[in-house]
C-alpha cells in the first residue's frame, strides 16, 4: 500500500493516517524524496482502502501487491522520466544514448571522446574512474582526480557524466562531478550502497547483478528509492549462463517485463551483453526494438589501446554509424 | 579439412586423394549430399594442403580448424539458402516468416489459420501433430492423420510445413508430407534422429537445445549434413537460466555468433524465448534486428482455447500486426 | 489418484470403477506393470475418495496430489528396491555399486574388468556399446556385436549388464543381453524411448538431463512406469552450471529431494558428476552420505589409454581403494 | 612469481631486489602479513628465477603460474591453518563446526545457543548482526548493540564468534567483538571490503559468490591476502542454477578442486547450499566425506519462531544429532 501525502499535510493529519495505518496491523514506513512524501504500507491482512483513503492530508492511496512497492508500475502507470537538467532525460519519449571508454585514461582521451559524442549529438558519457577488478593486481582507475578533469571538459562541453560509484565513502568526494551514480553489476545487492544513494538528489543507474533476477533488480531499485530519491534508471546487461560463446548472455526479455513490472526507465548495454565488439551493434539496435528506453555502450578512440575492456569497444567510426542507426530504429519503433 | 570432389570424379581418383589423405595420418570420411560430394579429412597433423590440392578430381580444398567442419562458415563465406520450392526460400536475401499454432487440432482450425497467414503473404506454416510431454497424461498430437489433413489443405493454398519429427520411425510416414522436418529442442542431441534427417531430401530446422550451447548446436547440424542432407536451418528458441520471470531466456547473442561460425541460415523463435504473448512481438522485432533470417512463432484464432501453448500464442490480429512490423524491421534493416 | 486394483479383478468390476471415476469428471488410464494393475486417475475437482474407494475389485486407493503419480512416494511410502535376480538388488537396504569402463572396447578390457570387479566383490558392471558423441566423427562404440561378447563373459561370471540404449529400435536386439538399460543424459526427455521401455520386462536407470530438473526426471520415469514397468532407478550425474572448473556440476541436493519425492532407488554418478578422476572418490563418497541407493563409477586397466572419458576414470588400484571406502561409508550411514 | 623475504632484510637488499625484478619487465607488489612479507612479481616474460634467487634478504622464490598467487598452492603445499586463539582453529588436522542462528535476536537466544553448543563441545558460533536482506523492509539485524551483547556471553563461554560484515565503516566498530569477519555471498566481488579487511588482524571468511565461481573466489582471497592478511577461510554455500527444488546448488564438487588450488582451508555451509532444513544433515555429512575443513550450519532453539532462514534451521535436537555423525564421519574419513 503506498499512501501518497498532501505537500501541505499537517503533522497531527499525518499522525491520524499512520495511526489508522497501524490500526489494521500495517508497519507504515515514511518515504521523503525530491518529488513528494509518501507512506508505504507493509501488511498482509486484506481490507478496504477507503477506510483510509479519506482522511485528510492524503493525495492518492493504492494496493500494490508486489512485494518492492515504490518501483511498481501498480501504482504509477506513467512512466517515469529522468531529467539530467538541461533538457536532457532519460525515460520514455525519446532514446538515451550513453557512450564512452571502459576507463578514463587521461585527458587527451577524455578530449577526443567528448569531440566524438558531441559531433554526433550525444550528451551523456560513461567512463570508469573507479574499476571493479577481480584480481587485485589490475589497473583500478583514475579515480577522484580523474573525476575532476573528465568534469572540467564535460561542464565546458555541456556533457553529462554516469559513472560508477564502488563505496559509500566515494559518494560525498565524487557528488559534484557525477550526473548519474551507477551502481555496477557486483554492487547491485550492496545494500549499504543502495541505501546511502537513497540519501543523495542525483540519478542513480543500477546494474542487474551478474546472476541477478529481475525481482531482486527491482528490490535494489525500491532500496534508493524508499531511502529518498526516486531518479533512478535499471540496466540490463547480461546475465551468467553456462554459454561460454559470448561474455555474458543479455537477456532482452528482460526488457519487455521490466517494462510492465516498474515504472522506472530501463537501459540496455550491449557492451557488456555480449562482449565482443563486432556483435555489439546487432544486439544494440535489438535492444531497442525490444523496448529500451536507452542504450549505454563502450568506445574509445582506439580500442586496441584501451587500458580495459578494449575486446567489446567500439572505435568512433563504428560508434557513428551505430548512433545513426539506433536513431533510425527508435524512429521506426515510434511510427508503429 | 573439406574437399570438394567435382561432379564426374573416377573412382580412381578418388582413391588415390583418400590415400594421400591417409597418408598424412588423417581419416577421409566421404559425404554425399544433395549438392555435392566431399571427403571430410579429420586429423590433427599441420602440413601443406597444396600436397593434396592439385590432385586430379578436387574441386576445391579448405582448412577448417573448428571441430565442425561442412556447417562452418570457415569453407563457405556466402550464406547458404534453403530453397523449400515454389520460390519459397529460407536465408540471406529475405526474411522467413513462419507462423501457425503449437497444436494442429483439427481441420477448423487448420482452414482458418492457413486463410489468415495467406492473407499476410505468409507462405510457411508451423504446428505440431506429435507433441513432446513432460507428463505422459497431457495430449500428445494429432499424429500423423492430422498431418495428412494439414497437408491435403495447406497444399491446395500453396503453404508449405513445418513440423516436428519425434524419432526415426516417423519419418518415412511424414516424408510425403512436410517441407521441414523440425527437431525439437529435447531431441537436439538426440543422435540416431539426426543421422536419419541425413539421409533424407527434406529440410532440416534443429532447434537450440533446452541448455545447448552454440558450439553443440553445430555439431548437431554437421550430424545431418555428414549424413547427406545440407538442407539445413538452426533455430534459437531460449535457453534454461535461473531466471523465473519469464519461460526460457532467449539468446539474442546465438543470432550473430551463430551467423559468422556457420553458413547455415538461422532463426529466431520467440514465442518459446520469451513464453508470454504480450511480449512476443518486442522480443520477435528484436531478433529481426539482431539478424536473423527469419522467425517462427505461434498463432491461433483462440489462443485461450489452444490445445498447448496458448499463454504464449498470439491472435489473429497480433499476429497481422507483427507481421507488418517485421517486414518494416526487415527493411530497414536492409537499408543501412 | 491410483486406484490398486485386485489380481483377480472381473472385468465388470473394472468398468464399474472406471466409470465411477469418470462421473467425478476424473481420466482413468490404465498401467498394467509386472507387480500389478493401477488405474491412474487424472483430474482436477476434490472429492471424497471413499465414494470410489468401496467399490469391488479395489485393493487399494490413493490421492497423489503432485503431478506425476506412480512414482510419487506419496502412495508407496516404502521405498521399491530393483531386482536383478541372482540375489543381485538395486535400492534402500544395500549399497549397488556398479564399475566399468566408459565405452566397452575388446574382449581382452572385458575379461579384465570383469576379473577386477569379482575380486572385489562388485556384481553389477557398466559400460557403454552405443556412445553418444557430440562430433558425428567421433567412435561411436562397438555396437550389438560388443553387448553379445561382453555378456558371453559376464554371464560365465555371474555380472549383471547396465548399458546405455539410445533409441527404440535397439531395445529389441538388446533385450537378451541386457540386465539394465540405461537411458543417457541426452534422452532423458525422449519420450518415445521411454514409451518403449515401458513395455519391457528390464530394469530402466534414467539418467537426470545434462540441465533437467528434479521434477522433469520424475516425469520421465513416469512415462516408463505408466507404459507398465516398474523396474526403475534414478541417476543424478551432474547438471549444466556457469562453473566450469569441473566437467558437470554433481548435485548432491537432488540426493534427498529425490528420496523424500520418490519411492524409486536413487543413484550417483561421480565421474561425470566431476569429471576430474583424482576427485571421484571425495564425491563418490559424498553421494553415500547424502543418502545415494548406489553409485556408479568408470574404471578401466589403463585410463590413459580408454578410448573416451579417459580424464575422469579411476584405475583398478583407485577403484579397489574406493569401494572399500564406499562400504566403511555406508556401514557407517547404517550405524547411525 | 612469490618472493618470500627474510624477516632481517635490510632496505637495500629489498632495494635491489625489487630493481631486479624491474629488470626482467616485472611489476613487483610488496605484501606485508602478519606472518612475514612478501614481493609479487607480475609480468609475463620466462626466465630463469635462479637469476633472483640468489640475492641476498630472500627465504625462498616461488614461479605460480596461477593469476592468483599468494592464495595458490603452489608455492604452498603444506595446507594453512587459521588460529582464532585458546587452541581452536580451522583447516587440516581437525574439523571445525560452527553452529548458530542466522540472526541474533536477543539475550535469551544468546544464551541458550551457547549453552546448546558448549554441551556438544562446540567453540565457534555463528549469528548475524547485520543482515543483507532483498527487501528494505525487511528485519536488519540488532547492529552493534547485538555483537556486543553476543560478544559479553561468548567471551565468558571461551566461545569464538564468526559474523558478517557488510561494509568498510562498520569494520572498526566490530573489531574487538569479532573472532571471524563473514564476507557474505553478495559481497564477494566488494572489493573494497576486501582491500580494507587485509589491513585487519582477525580472520576472514568469505563466502562464494551467489554465482561465483571457484576462480572468482580464490580472486577475492588474494585482494585479502595481498592486502595484508593471511587469515582466511574460503566456504561453499551453493550457487545459483536453474533448479528449484532447493534454495542453493551446494556444489560439493568445489571442495575437492579448491583444496588442490588453494593451500585454504574450505568449509560447507549446507543449510544455505540446500535451504530445506530436514535435508541440511546429508548434505553436512556429505561436505565432510568431500574434504571440507569445517561445517556452518544453523541451529535455533525454536527454528518456527526464528527471525529468518528458520525453514533450513535445525533445533537443538538435531543439531545434537548432526555434531555426533559429523565427527563420526569425520573420524572415518581420517582412518583411510
């Protein structure tokens, strides 16, 4: 049960709900984020909402039988959209694309990136500064001071940037050089990640876990989302199979029922999905035909330089001609 | 190792290649197909093929390191296509669309699906007359009297079929019946059945085991098409994950590896990938994008009557509808 | 619901309890096994049993709420122990080990194998004339010819034949030969040889799906028992994971689902379950504590030179340790 | 390649020998343990090690081939043994059982646990303080406040305590009430705990990915291990598969395969790797008979009214039952 409050409530109205809430043995959890308050109801007994419905102080009342409540598509039919600033969203209506390298490297690729992004009318860009290894023997990324300089060419550039944040205590040094937080495939039950990116008003973009299920996807998303920020995007980008032929195996069904099952934009990264980089293109343009709300993929100058991941990057010749394409796609899927 | 042997070959020639194949420790299994006759050299020895290459009888000779030698695209770059007669093809230059019920039920139901998809310019129709069942208690088909009913209608409307063939006793009595034997995903491996599609001139479609890899999936295919028959066509229809949210989890990813491993033509079933009506048509335009050269789904007048399968088969009108929209996939698709 | 009826049943009283089943909107098939007759009734709305339960005829009567029946423990709550005759059993009260080579390859492997296995008591000997492979060019065993030399020897020996059958009409030139037929990973769901099976008077051992679940392979042997045999044994060998550090990943789980859900003997196969020879034994003797009727294992004079599954086959010394191991295991398990 | 140095090195020696390895196109990684320290030589260039070894301040030199190093066996053959103090340990020469409830849940719990485990000789006991829980609305666990109550009970009883930790700031504030900081199985790529839990002096155990594999585990041991702490035990608790029969595929075959990469002790967690408590016991057994070190299981006085996890729980009645068998089982295995 999600109880949506007046903006104007009154302390001792919101009391009276939250009294009547519990009267029918329901634990009422408050929720503040950017866009409004809200009281989740969590309870098992059956009984008729409009006992509660109309006392004062409520906007908008509704069953949500899903066990994640504040994600659910059952109460919030409308898609939700994610707005960077600037004009630019991500979520239904038009086609996010998000591009960039594995790793930021340096300046002069974050430079030639940029000019890349920007000839082709693109306006959010990846790149790692933090990297998930699994041997510790690895290149772990720039880091903060690689945040720092990547931002000082996005600002001028009008670019927004998503990267990925590994640990609460990255968040306050990297919150003013981030447009969206991702949360990485390893990370996507770090429940005391989640909850602290709940504190935080900017994007948040969560991974599907390497093994993940499509619900615990949506448990992650209703932990930012109960913790207080509602700006959150999901992102498939394959699963662990037993096939061994591609990185991982995307699973575009995911699409389609992520798409019926919440009201948050959904993303696909083709990149990672299959991790071969003459493959990326096909499986790109099918995740839009499948119902992405966006794309996110790798590319890099030279991708045979590339400290990380350079096997599934695109070079910014194949990179042009998949932005051109994706757009041609999204056109046809919105004339149907 | 494939040699190609020419049409008028002698019997001497031939003898003296096998010998000097022999004679680099390799065994020289001879194939004899509709098209063709090779000699297929297994062995592990490196050394210089033009030793055997100006032999008199070859036609051509090539190096094919995978361990699936006639499917790989190793010796045949140009995609082969599957010519079921009357100008109706599978593979590169055109997308197959295959449509029809899981279950043939009886002849109402085979006069007016063969009238809807005639009226669609489909000219391929699936369906089932012996069924595999988890649980011998379910129905098992119609058997091969529905076949024959099917065939006396579809023949007249000029529809050509496609069925599952369950074990090698059913093939001589299907042969006058079908234009491509399918072999069901619980069959992939099933060997004996294999090697009796080899000595058949029908076409073939093997469909991608329940949890079958890319790679068992071709030697499946270089079973049939060592024992005779190259009229071949694969099929990805989901693989068994730990994902529950939805029936199995189709492999996007297979369509393209599968297209630069084999010359074969490939499709894409998304009624099985998915198993949910409603997102049957994202995840069908979605293969289309991925590069498939064709797909099959079901459809049924009443998908809440079918005998099988109904949670998964779309109406008439959905069907109409995907059908419109794949062609439009299609061509743009070609357009880039 | 299984209806037991009694030996000597008339045939109006059959018909009169088939009727009354039918009047409660109930199926009723018929399965005529080696130990008696049953009437399986398939249907969905409650009744009370009693109303069918005093009719004449009836031994005894059954709800089975799961959807597989005969096999179900749910009417049969001792376990069913397989006879081999000869004093020779396959279930709870003993421990079966069964040892061989994987493919049987000569006369010479044979008699040593056989002399191996009476030194140490072992009366059960598998090994595999029919070898399903996934390289159409790869030895596909010694064939009907290999099965008749193998048992001129085991008979003279007193050893019981377990072997892998791969289609229906092997089991007819089998049949003398063959003490247990085995039906291979691969044909776990093909159902028409398990319709065949069905018909004979032989002990069937169903081998879990390369990725099949625990309910799937109770289905499959109720298509066995429901076409009228019995004789039935369990195998779990390993199911398909991501992991690939071993071969198949033994499930050791399914062990005591297995036997809470099935009154059939259950058995283990380390070698495939591991694929890894210098670690069958730990899983061969994990399967006993886990609760394992049996376990069968591959072991030949000289595993370097076996012509298939040489990695995961013990030597004579190593099998004779492990069956002195298993039998302290067990021993143990029993004192318990 | 794993230099070992002497404990009196002096800095110019270490100097000289990290400017040889340099010479040969190596990065040198210094590791400092509680136990002594160490040079990780990681490059990819062959040469002769005797070119090093023979400086002066170096104990012995290592090639391992591995891309783990410190946690591989090869350089390590003897098996490592954890100290927890008062002459309880884990790893070879006995089995170690640790016991207990998923979640603390107050002082009653406490203390008839550790009376429950102190009766049957138990020294180590389990509980969780902080719970990864899917959903946020679910019961987190009593925190700090917990441990320390916990720890009050323990330290009178002798009784050691494993808990998880889910992220670096809660580290400090566990430190003194904590035996064995638990890595819990969506934090095992946390590779930012990792790094901080090597520059910690307690034992660590972590715990296989949800679909970890056996590499990625002995992966996240060397971010410990190279982080300073060579305290460690690695637990299978089972992985993700499409089977749904049990909650876990506990994959017994990994205890034999990481005890030969490792030189770790492993322990099995069957109650996650089976979740059905009334299968929990076959499964502890069959881990022993596999080779594990150790067993943690959990056990309440009234699993129906646990917290959580009470459906795979066992009471002190069963538990009792368990502690006798496994070390029956135990003494078996150690007689061979």
């Amino acid at each position: 049960m999600i109880i949506q409050l007046k903006n104007n409530i009154e302390p001792a109205q919101k009391e009276a709900i939250i009294k009547k809430v519990n009267s029918f043995k329901y634990e009422a959890n408050e929720v503040k984020t950017q866009k409004g308050t809200y009281l989740i109801g969590i309870g098992s007994k059956e009984f008729d909402i409009r006992q509660i419905g109309n006392l004062a102080g409520i906007a908008d009342i509704h069953i949500v039988s899903d066990s994640y409540k504040l994600v659910s598509r059952k109460w919030k039919v409308k898609q939700s959209v994610v707005d960077l600033g600037d004009g630019i969203t991500i979520g239904e209506g038009s086609l996010a694309i998000m591009a960039g390298p594995c790793s930021i490297e340096g300046e002069e690729q974050i430079v030639e990136t940029i000019a890349h992004l920007k000839a082709n009318g693109i306006k959010i860009m990846r790149g790692g500064v933090f990297k998930p290894r699994s041997s510790p023997y690895a290149f772990r990324g720039m880091g903060i001071e690689g945040l720092q300089l990547w931002y000082k060419h996005a600002k001028e550039a009008g670019m927004k940037i998503v990267t990925e944040v590994m640990q609460v205590s990255q968040i306050e040094p990297m919150l003013d050089y981030v447009d969206v937080f991702q949360v990485g495939a390893r990370n996507t039950q770090n429940f005391n990640l989640l909850d602290a990116l709940g504190q935080v008003d900017k994007a948040v973009m969560i991974k599907r876990g390497i093994s993940g299920t499509i619900d615990e996807l949506l448990y992650s998303a209703e932990y930012v989302f109960s913790g207080g920020n509602e700006k959150l995007i999901l992102c498939e980008r394959g699963i662990r199979t037993y096939e061994t032929a591609s990185r991982n195996t995307l699973d575009l069904n995911a699409i389609p029922i992520l798409k019926e099952k919440t009201h948050l934009p959904v993303v696909s990264d083709p990149s990672h999905g299959i991790g071969i980089r003459r493959h990326v293109e096909p499986l790109a343009l099918a995740s839009v035909m499948a119902g992405a709300d966006g794309v996110i993929y790798e590319t890099h100058s030279n991708p045979y330089k590339a400290f990380s991941d350079g096997q599934q990057t695109l070079d910014f010749r194949e990179s042009e001609q998949l932005i051109r394409k994706l757009r041609a796609t999204y056109d046809l899927l919105c004339s149907f």
